[in-house]
C-alpha cells in the first residue's frame, strides 16, 4: 500500500480518498489505486475539505490547511488498523473520540 501511495505522489498527485473500497489487486497481485475523483496535483497544503469521513485526518475536520500526501498516508493507517482487525478504528471520524 505505501509502494502504490509513494508511486501516485512521484507523478505529483495526492489521492485524497484512500480507503478499502478504492483498493483493487491485479492478476500480479499488484495494489491499485481506484477512484481519482477527489485527487488533486501535490501541492504545499490544500484546504478542500475531501474523502470519506471514517478515513479522513483530523486537520480535515478541523477546517486546517493540509498536506494532501500526509492525509493520505493518515488513511493508510486507517486501512492498515482494518486489515489487522476486521474493523474500523471508531465509527465515524470525531474529534470528541479517543480513538480518532
């Protein structure tokens, strides 16, 4: 996931929706990225408030200026925690949750 995550940001561009449904494996058994819809060319920070609400990092929410690279990196982690568990980390992303 991280290989497929450092390829994307050597063509300059940040996904900005990573999460399991946007996650296809080839014939190789290759990772691929699906769903460019809310990427953006890697820029200094974004403002933009996008992706899906259970992966999103919490400068998001925050209404903070982000790196687009870093919150997708935040939504590997939360893929990865799926992965490892079979379940989401919280249910919905909040600053008020410990776990978030």
């Amino acid at each position: 996931m991280i290989e497929t995550l450092k390829y994307i940001k050597t063509k300059k561009i940040a996904h900005r929706d990573i999460k399991i449904e946007n996650m296809l494996v080839n014939e190789l058994f290759q990772l691929k990225f699906a769903d460019f819809g809310f990427a953006s060319l890697s820029k200094e920070t974004e403002t933009q408030q996008m992706g899906t609400p259970i992966y999103v990092a919490p400068e998001i929410l925050e209404g903070k200026e982000y790196s687009g690279e870093k919150v997708d990196v935040f939504a590997c982690g939360v893929v990865l925690y799926i992965m490892l568990t079979g379940r989401y980390p919280f249910y919905a992303a909040s600053l008020t949750d410990h776990r978030y």
